[in-house]
C-alpha cells in the first residue's frame, strides 16, 4: 500500500470523523489496530491535531462511504495525478561509468572473468559500462596495460553494486543449468571412476608372487651366477 502523510494525524481525524472500525483505520495508516483503539481511548497521539486526508487529497469521500457500509472494505491511497513521472526511468544501454574510475574497469573484468566465468560479456558490459572489445582484450591478454591489471571487486571500485553483480549471476547460474539440463553431455566427467582404474583380473599374475614372478625370472639368473 502507498504510504501516507501523517500516519497517526490522519488516523486521528478518521476516529474523531468517522464511523470506520479499528482495522480499516489501522489498514490505511499503516498503524497496528491496538494504537488506533490507543487514539480512540486518549492514551495515543494526545495533543496530536488530526489531518483530513481528504482535503490533502490522499483520500475521497466516497472512498470513506464504502467503508462504512462494509466492515470488510480496505480503503486505497489516492494516486498522486503526476505520480509516473517521479518514478525513475528504467535504464537502457550499458551503464555510465564516472571518468575518474574508468581507467579500473579492467580491473573489473578482470575479477568477474576470475571469479564469475558463467557472466557473458554483455552481463560484464551491463554491470561496468564498458565495451565487448575491451572484455575480450581482458579475456586474451591482449589487452594494451594488460601488465598492469590487478583483479579488483568491481563493487568495491564502485563500478556497480552488490545488489546488480547478484542479480546477474544469479541470472547465469539459472541459464547454465538450463543449458545442463538440456544437454547432459556437458556433465559427463571425463575423469574414469577410481574402480574402472584398477587392473582386471585376468591381467593379475595367478599363485604367490614371489621376485621370479615381478622380476620375470631374474632371481634364478642370479643364482646361476
């Protein structure tokens, strides 16, 4: 629910004015329904002056009609006329790196190709502003100051936040299990099981193994000699 101006003020001039019930008040204040009984008996918000939610235009008379005839209605917030045009738009295209820190967005890259390989280079792109050449100059070492890039958190450079680096990898982890699970053969380990490495018995030598056995018979050259 959209937050109100003078939350208790306005729940005081609802009790004083209105017939609605300690719940409906409390819904639409975002109060807990004991301090709006609180207001009602005197023991809350004394000396508070209530505000008229409908003369700020946070509310309407009708608004407050349909509660009164039914206990059960939840009355809702006015919305401001112009309220859309406060919400920040959304951003497109990579995101605006300040001067002073671009000269570290290898860095970045560098640390999320370290740590995060499962990020795509339009993910990096996103995350630090930066272009697909200068990420694949990173990945190859091709890079011009390549000699001179240390691995740097990207957050900690303030190149983005916490809160977009795990929103991304979450994204990729999501997509590379997708991509698993539809093709098993990127699981496959091409490591063999420890028991497939143990020799057959066929190829063991049968009876006692003694130095004639391992050695192929040297022990009795020896003594010959």
């Amino acid at each position: 629910m959209t937050e109100i101006l003078m939350p208790k003020a306005t729940a005081v001039w609802l009790v004083d004015n209105t017939s609605l019930t300690f719940d409906q008040i409390a819904d639409f204040c975002g109060l807990h329904p004991l301090e709006v009984k609180g207001i009602a008996d005197g023991d809350v918000a004394m000396g508070v002056r209530g505000a008229d939610p409908i003369s700020n235009g946070q509310l309407t008379r009708e608004e407050i009609e349909k509660a009164e005839n039914d206990n059960t209605y939840r009355m809702t917030v006015v919305k401001p006329k112009y309220s859309d045009l406060h919400q920040p738009a959304k951003r497109r295209g990579p995101r605006y790196t300040p001067l002073s820190r671009r000269q570290n967005r290898p860095d970045a890259i560098a640390w999320l190709v370290r740590n995060h390989p499962e990020l795509s280079d339009a993910q990096i792109s996103k995350l630090i502003g930066t272009t697909k050449t200068t990420i694949q100059a990173v990945r190859e070492r091709t890079h011009w100051n390549a000699a001179n890039i240390k691995p740097t958190d990207p957050v900690s450079l303030g190149l983005c936040t916490q809160i977009d680096l795990d929103e991304q990898v979450k994204k990729a982890s999501a997509r590379r299990r997708k991509i698993e699970e539809e093709n098993p053969e990127m699981l496959a380990d091409t490591l063999k099981p420890a028991e497939d490495l143990q020799p057959e018995a066929d190829d063991m030598p049968s009876g006692d193994i003694d130095l004639e056995t391992l050695f192929g018979g040297s022990g009795s050259s020896s003594d010959d000699n």
